[in-house]
C-alpha cells in the first residue's frame, strides 16, 4: 500500500523520538521513499545519522546547507510528499503550527505541504489536557489534519495517563488506512464538492431566569467533526451551533451561533431552503420552560415549580419540507428498542439516513472524544462501526452521505 510513496517524516524535541528509527525501518520495508525533518531539539533525542543511515536520505534540518549554502526549499518540500507525519509532535510544535508559526524547517514545510498532514501527539499527560492544547489540536483538525491521538500509559515522567505516542506499529496502520481509501473516497467526496450543508451541533439551553437554565451534556464535539469533514470534502457548510467551546477556523465553514431550542429552529428554517441538505448532529432540549423568570430566582424560594412545554421540533419541520432534491441525516441517542425506536423516528422525519448511538456503548455519548455508531437507511438496513474517534466517525458519516447522492 505504501511502495512508492513519498513520506516526510517531521520529528520534534521529544523523548518519544526514539521511535521514529523503527518506525523509518518499517516505511522503507513498505517500499516508501522517506525523507526526514528534525528540529534543532530532536537532535538531542536521536542523532540526524541515525536517521539518514535508516532513511537512506540526508536528514534536513536547517533552512540551508552550512557547508555549501545549499537551500533546503520548503516549498518543493511540500510539492514532493504524498504525506507529511509528524511523530512525535510536541505541544510546542502542535501550538505553533496551529498559528502560522514558521520558526524552523519542519514549520515551513508544514505551511507549505499540498498532502495529507499526520499529527502524532507526545507529552506528558497535563500538557496534553491543558485547555491550549486541546485548542490547538482542535484548530488542527479544523484544518484538515490527521491527529493519531496518544495512548494511555507510563510516560516519561512516571505518571501514568494520555499522551504516549502511539506505537509505530499504529502510525504505519494510520497511512495505510488513509492511502487505501484516499482513492475511493476522493470520488465519493465529489459528489459534495460545492454542496452547501446545514450542520446543527451541541446543546440548546432554556432560560429558567437570567442565570439558570435547562440543558443537556452535549459537547458539541461531534457535530463539529461532521461540519469539518464535510469542508475538506469541499462543501459549504452552515453550522448553527449551540453553547459550545467548539473552535471553526475552516474558510468553508460559516458558523452561527445560537443558545435555545427556538432560535435554532428560525436559523434551520432560514437556512434550510437554500441548502442542498442538513446533517441534524445537535441535542436539542426537548422542554423548556412556559415562561421564564425574568429576575434571578432566590435559592431560599420554597418548592419551585416549572411549568414545561414542548420545544419546536426542528427535525419534523425540515422533513416536511425537505424537496426531493434536499437530503436530510438524523440522530437517535437511544437506552432500549435501539434499532427499532431509530427507524421510527427515521421514518416520522423524513430521513435519509439516521445515526444511532446506544448509552449501553462504552466510550460513546455526550463528552468523550470517541463514539460508536449505527447508521439505519430508509428500507431499515443497519450498518455497525466499531468504536472511534469522533473525526473518523464524521467521515464514515460524510461517506454514507456521499454514497447516497
């Protein structure tokens, strides 16, 4: 799968490095042409000869040879790669590359790369949970890059948690996977490209009083995957999302941001005719409140009670005026009858296709990085995934979404 592919292989200042030496042997075993990028501070880790010897390639690491002022251009750099993996990439080198930070060679060569872009996170376990972080890989996947998230285990520091770079054995899987349906999926992304798409995502929240609401957990996580794959397919997307902390920074995407149940309903209905199509990815409150409270109820006031009434149902509205030339993806987050409750409601609201997610599913639901899906068509066919991260289970929906074009 991998001979004759031409691989950058970009490594930074992390104990992790060590790694990289395997997994080089085991590209050019596959028949992959490799030429390695370090940072200054990578060469602390393991030595350029190390790597040249393995690649087979002298080790670029400056913007010049010092012995001849030969230039390293990064921009035939970029031209040359079917693939650019940076493993292990530090949080320095994840922050940096998600500003346009162009300090060293491997970050010119990121900015200028035309290929898919592999990101292997490495670091201890705090620095990868730190809220910038987690930002910045977010803005990365934004863009369209590949993050291969970190495992679980002993880290350098002796702590044990999330940030150990993944195996070689699991970065060599990763572009397998991809190149293998790189092929299939351009002609299946065709299908979407310039196709304008309404994507809802995250929770509504109903006004109690001023500072109280009712809501649910939704992270918004996966309607935001959803809305980024459907970008680097080369769709237009709308996404109206609800209270998140969700970062868009996709050129493609215009996100508009709501906060009830209500005002997503008029944003679907305004943007809806003029879409080619909605993925309805957002957990909307079922129940708001009749009235809200328009002073801050005091917590000392006896036996509250709250008087409930239905909210608009967005998915039924769209169904009914969905033409035949619009398509309409929903979602069922089910406890029990899983299959037979989601074809229901497929059928109730005019789907094409439905999402099914189980609460019994370990790792799947509101919060995690991770989800397990099922995807139910309209003669009750039913497809089964295993578990993922959210961006890949965006694509397998993006792909059943192209498939049925």
């Amino acid at each position: 799968m991998l001979k004759g592919k031409k691989i950058i292989l970009g490594i930074t200042g992390s104990i992790a490095a060590y790694k990289a030496a395997i997994f080089i042997r085991a590209l050019v075993k596959e028949g992959a042409e490799v030429q390695v990028l370090m940072t200054d501070l990578a060469k602390k880790f393991i030595t350029p000869l190390t790597m040249a010897t393995l690649s087979k390639r002298p080790v670029l690491v400056e913007f010049f040879n010092p012995e001849n002022g030969e230039w390293n251009s990064h921009v035939d750099l970029g031209n040359w790669a079917d693939a650019f993996i940076i493993a292990p990439a530090t949080a320095n080198t994840i922050a940096k590359m998600s500003h346009g930070i162009a300090d060293n060679l491997l970050l010119t060569t990121y900015l200028s790369a035309k290929c898919p872009v592999f990101v292997a996170p490495a670091m201890d376990l705090d620095m990868f949970q730190h809220p910038s972080t987690q930002k910045n890989i977010n803005i990365l996947q934004s863009f369209g890059n590949i993050i291969i998230e970190p495992s679980t285990g002993e880290l350098a520091s002796g702590l044990v948690g999330k940030g150990r770079m993944e195996e070689p054995e699991q970065l060599l899987s990763a572009l397998r996977d991809y190149f293998s349906r790189s092929d299939s999926k351009k002609k299946l992304y065709e299908k979407l490209k310039g196709k304008t798409v309404l994507v809802t995502a995250g929770p509504t929240h109903e006004a109690i009083d001023p500072v109280r609401y009712i809501g649910n957990y939704s992270s918004g996580k996966m309607g935001y995957a959803i809305a980024g794959e459907l970008a680097i397919a080369g769709a237009h997307v709308i996404l109206i999302s609800g209270p998140t902390s969700g970062i868009v920074e996709h050129p493609a995407i215009n996100r508009v941001n709501i906060i009830s149940a209500k005002e997503m309903y008029e944003a679907c209905l305004q943007h809806f005719k003029n879409a080619d199509g909605a993925v309805l990815a957002a957990a909307v409150a079922d129940y708001r409140p009749k009235s809200a409270y328009t002073e801050k109820v005091k917590s000392k006031k006896a036996n509250l009670t709250l008087e409930l009434e239905n909210t608009p149902d967005i998915a039924m509205e769209l169904g009914k005026i969905k033409t035949s030339k619009q398509f309409l993806v929903g979602f069922a987050l089910e406890t029990n009858n899983e299959q037979e409750n989601a074809y229901n409601k497929l059928k109730a609201k005019n789907f094409d296709f439905i999402v099914l997610n189980s609460l019994r599913d370990k790792g799947a639901g509101f919060q995690f990085d991770t989800n397990k899906i099922s995807i139910i068509d309209s003669n009750n066919n039913l497809t089964n995934f295993e578990l993922k991260s959210k961006r890949e289970v965006a694509r397998d929906i993006v792909e059943k979404l192209a498939e049925i074009l």
